[in-house]
C-alpha cells in the first residue's frame, strides 16, 4: 500500500477517534487504533510509530493539508476535538476553491454524453449541488465528436483491458470487402485525431484496430490473457499517432518551415523530440526523431508548400510524389473544365 494511502487511512482513524464523545483516548491508544485500521485495510501485521502518530496529529492541527483540527490535550493524557461538532470531513471551502471547483465542474460536463462516462453523471450532479455550482456556459471547449462511428465500443473495451479478457473481433478495414475475425489480448486504448484505436495483441504480435471498424465483440472466457505489461507513454513515445513498429528504429527527420508557419511549429511541436536546428529570415529548420509511419506522413503533407522535409531522403522522396500526384489530379481537373 503507498504511504499517501497509510496517511489517509491514519487520519481517518484518527478523526474517527477524536470526535468520539463517548470514549477516552491516550497517545497509545490512538497508535494501537491507526495500527489496527491499517491491518484490516492490508490485511496484514501493521504497527504505526508513536512519532508517526505525533506527526499526523501535528499536521491536522497545521495549516498544511486545510485541516487546521482543532485538537486538544485534557487531564495532560487524552485527546479530543475541543469543538464536539468538528470533523476534517466537513471541511469548508472558500470563494477561489468553489470557482476552480466550478470550473472542474464544467469541463467533466462536456464528458456526459459518452458512453464510457455515463457512470459519471450522477457524480457530476452530486458535485454541482454540494457546491452550487453556476449554470454558465462553458468557457472551455474540448474538441470531441460523440456522433463518431465505434464509441460505443469503448466501454467493453475498457472492460476487457481492466480485467484482461480475450476478445474475438469482427472487424472489416477499408479495404476489405467482407469483415474478418480476431482472437485478440486488448492492451490499451489510444485517441488521436479524434479517432479511437485498440492497441492489441496475439501471438506476441501487436496490432493496432480502429474501433469505428469494428462489426462486433464477444468475449472469449476459455483463453488465457496474456498481458504485455504495455506503459503507452513508453509504447508510442517514437511515434506520430498510434502505428508503432517493433523492429523500425527512430529516424532523425530534418524539416524546414517558412517564416510565417514555423511559429505554429514551435509553439505546438509535431513531437516532444522536436528542436530547432537553424534559423534564417526564410523560415526555420526543424529535428525529430521519429519512426516513419502513415500518421507522420499525412501530418507533414497537411503544411502543404509551407514546409519541406530535407531527411531522410525516402521520405523526402516519399512526400515529392504524393505532391505530383496532387498536382496532376488538379491539371486533370483544369483540362475537364475548359473541355
């Protein structure tokens, strides 16, 4: 159990002690009772130190976490609350706390309406009553699109993943004419672009499946899940998007950007690898270091003219063609018009 966890079972002891009316409580008995909730929380022998003890008694009476309890010491042995009706539990808030509050309020708001937060709703009403939380409307905006295709996918997804059940996936990519099935191990869930994404695996390969692809789901409970122990800040952490390779190694991708788009660039890197290699009155020369996949291809193509990739030279080579393929498409369209 982490030590954050043993002080909030400790003040809560502590607390439960302190208001009771009806009982004395030495400093030992205070140990023996934080020791004794610590056991039944961990199920194990837990022994608290008396200068533990003294310590979180010391900080509930401080400003330190807005407690400032007030606890007393009668007949120079026991301890109390010197007010009979004080709890930490009842703690008042002040003006700025219910604003921020407030405005927490209203950014889980634009939340409700998915399907994998609906379980929050009767949170977030509960929250905006005990804080009178003003109707206002929201300041700010998240951009979300609960019309996408495969969103109500997620909740069994997320279920799967937390449990680690085995999936059979129906699930039919752009260019299949008729869906096939996949026996999968779901890891981990991934957005980007305001597109969802299942990083799965089978057979120690991983795949990556879009849930607005996915035709159906049935849960395979007479199969082992094999857990890859994946940490998605770790896992996509040489990307652009969510294709990962386990074998490409990171490239460096050298790019420049004119003067008057590179500072959207740097302001908003295309990866936390991003650094500026020279700067001129033309424009400015980007690094990162990344693998080269489809997302990172299509995210450099959408600057159009105002940028151009020096290395490595396939990718360079890569881009020169899709722009003379666009720039045929637009003569051939020229042609038909004076036709």
């Amino acid at each position: 159990m982490s030590s954050n966890k043993n002080a909030l079972i400790r003040y809560k002891t502590l607390d439960k002690c302190l208001k009771n009316k009806y009982r004395k409580y030495t400093l030992e008995d205070l140990i023996d009772e934080c020791s004794e909730a610590l056991f039944e929380f961990e199920g194990k022998e837990s022994f608290v130190s008396k200068r533990t003890v003294q310590l979180d008694l010391q900080n509930m009476r401080s400003e330190k976490f807005g407690y400032e309890a007030p606890i007393e010491v009668y007949e120079r042995k026991y301890y109390r609350y010197s007010d009979p009706d004080y709890s930490i539990h009842n703690i008042s808030v002040n003006e700025s706390d219910l604003k921020a509050m407030n405005n927490a309020v209203q950014i889980l708001k634009q939340f409700k309406d998915f399907s994998m937060f609906k379980e929050m709703n009767g949170v977030i009403q509960k929250l905006e009553d005990s804080i009178h939380a003003t109707h206002q409307k929201s300041i700010i905006h998240l951009d979300k699109n609960e019309q996408l295709k495969g969103l109500e996918h997620i909740d069994i997804l997320y279920d799967a993943i937390l449990h680690k059940r085995v999936l059979t996936i129906g699930y039919r990519s752009f260019k299949a004419r008729i869906s096939d099935s996949y026996v999968v191990h779901p890891q981990l869930l991934k957005e980007f672009n305001n597109r969802w994404f299942l990083i799965c695996s089978n057979k120690h390969n991983i795949y990556n499946l879009a849930l607005d692809r996915m035709e159906s789901i049935r849960i395979e409970e007479k199969i082992d899940y094999v857990d890859l122990n994946l940490d998605g800040d770790e896992y996509f952490k040489d990307i652009v998007g969510v294709t990962v390779s386990r074998t490409m190694a990171p490239r460096n991708v050298v790019f420049f950007v004119d003067s008057s788009n590179a500072p959207y660039v740097k302001t908003k890197p295309l990866h936390k690898s991003q650094e500026i290699v020279s700067e001129t009155e033309e424009g400015t020369v980007f690094r990162i270091c990344v693998q080269l996949n489809y997302e990172l291809e299509r995210l450099l193509l959408g600057f159009g003219e105002c940028l151009i990739v020096h290395k490595p030279r396939k990718l360079r080579l890569r881009l020169q063609e899709k722009f003379k393929a666009g720039f045929r498409n637009y003569e051939q369209l020229v042609i038909e018009d004076e036709g």
